[in-house]
C-alpha cells in the first residue's frame, strides 16, 4: 500500500467553448498522503472543482494521469470507475445534493443500498449509528425540507461517510452556510479525521476555514502555486558562516 491515496501527474484539462478550448488546468502535480485533512484554496474559476472532479473520477483529464490508491484512473472500465466512486470515495457538496422525497435516514442509507452488500438490518444500524454521531439522531424521518442549512450539510456528511471511505471530497462545503454553522461542520469534519483516519480533502476561498486545514494547497489560473508542503530552510551560504 502506497503513503499517497491519490496522485495526479502531469495533468492537463480543457473544456470546449464554442470552436474554442479553455484550458482549466495546466499541468498539475499534486499527490494527498492518506489521513490528511488538506483544503485546496483559491479565488473562484481557480480551478478548484475541476480538480476535485478529476480526484473524484467524475471528470477525466484532458491529458496526464490520476492515479488512485495505486491505480490509474485511466485504465479502469467505466464500471470499474463506478465501483472505484462507490466504494472508496465520499462526496460533500455545498448544494447538499439530498433527495426531498425521501427521509435523512434514507438519503444516508442511498449509497448502502447502491452497494448492495448489507442487510437492511445492518444498513438500518449503520445509518442511524451515523446519524447519531452527526448530531441528528432524532431527525431519522424528517424530510430535507423539514431542516435548516447546517441539518442537511450534517446530513450530506453522514451520507459521505456512512460507507467508511477511504477519501472524502467536499467542495464549498460552509458557502451556504452562516458562519457559526460552517465552523462546527468543519470542526466535525476535523473530528472524523482525527477518530478514524480519513482522508479529506477540500475546496475554500474562506481564509477562516483554512486556517482548520493542515495542509492548505493552493491553486490560481489553473496552476497549483504552492502545494501546501513544508519546504526545508535555504542551505548557509559560506559567507554568512562566517559573518
């Protein structure tokens, strides 16, 4: 088993405009050990969620590699992909991404029944095992619309993490919501980290949400300018030696 969970080498993304092509990404290397709590941070249009796309293998690059838990992403069948999604990956998105029509303890059950590899006994107790560490024991048949802004995002949480995967993926995850709010699932997300060694990785421009991050990687034009590693002081020179 590698240190690295993912790996990007040398990776280019375009995106048809017309008869044109934009070139979001530019040639990035980046590589996430397993169990970091990172943050890719930059303005808006940075590139920041054609990233996290391509990490989550919902995009793929124009040109280069993704290589997940030792494995191109490039060789893999699109139901080898799925199963790659399915069973290692969890995502958080800042628009929620809930089902109205079904209760918090079915959207969190969603990605169990996809899996297809439990009882319902067991998907039951898992879900509301979960759903109890996020706070929301109580809520197990309230229906989205029935919660506030922080509820659902504590509930889109519980979903990512209910098949234990190995990377979790949350874009924005505090951009709708109040500041209170957005910190405590930070500080939830930072708790599940520490507990159980997941991996998390995600997208910010609010430098208060950084400052959680322990490594903060951060991205202009399409560029990584800094990847957040810790850099070894400059050697002496001689003639300061001898200053």
């Amino acid at each position: 088993m590698t240190a690295n969970i993912v790996e990007l080498k040398g990776v280019i993304k375009d995106y048809p405009l017309g008869k044109l092509s934009v070139r979001a990404l530019h040639g990035v290397d980046l590589a996430l050990v397993r169990g970091e709590f990172a943050s890719i941070a930059g303005p808006s249009g940075s590139g920041k969620t054609t990233l996290l796309n391509l990490i989550g293998c919902v995009d793929v690059p124009t040109q280069g590699q993704v290589v997940m838990d030792g494995r191109s992403t490039g060789d893999l069948s699109d139901r080898a992909l799925t199963e790659l999604r399915l069973f290692n990956l969890g995502f958080i998105f800042q628009s929620f991404n809930l089902v109205p029509v079904l209760t918090v303890a079915q959207n969190v059950e969603l990605p169990l029944l996809l899996q297809g590899k439990l009882s319902g006994a067991e998907r039951h107790k898992l879900v509301a095992a979960m759903l109890e560490r996020v706070g929301l024991g109580s809520y197990l048949k309230h229906r989205p619309t029935e919660l506030s802004g922080g509820q659902r995002q504590r509930v889109a949480i519980a979903r990512a993490l209910v098949t234990r995967p190995k990377l979790v993926l949350a874009d924005e995850p505090t951009a709708n919501l109040d500041s209170v709010t957005g910190g405590s699932i930070l500080q939830l997300m930072k708790e599940l980290n520490t507990q159980d060694g997941t991996t998390f990785l995600f997208s910010t421009h609010d430098a208060d949400v950084m400052k959680l991050a322990s490594r903060v990687i951060r991205v202009h034009d399409g560029k990584i300018v800094d990847d957040g590693r810790a850099r070894p002081s400059a050697p002496a020179t001689a003639a300061a030696m001898h200053a």
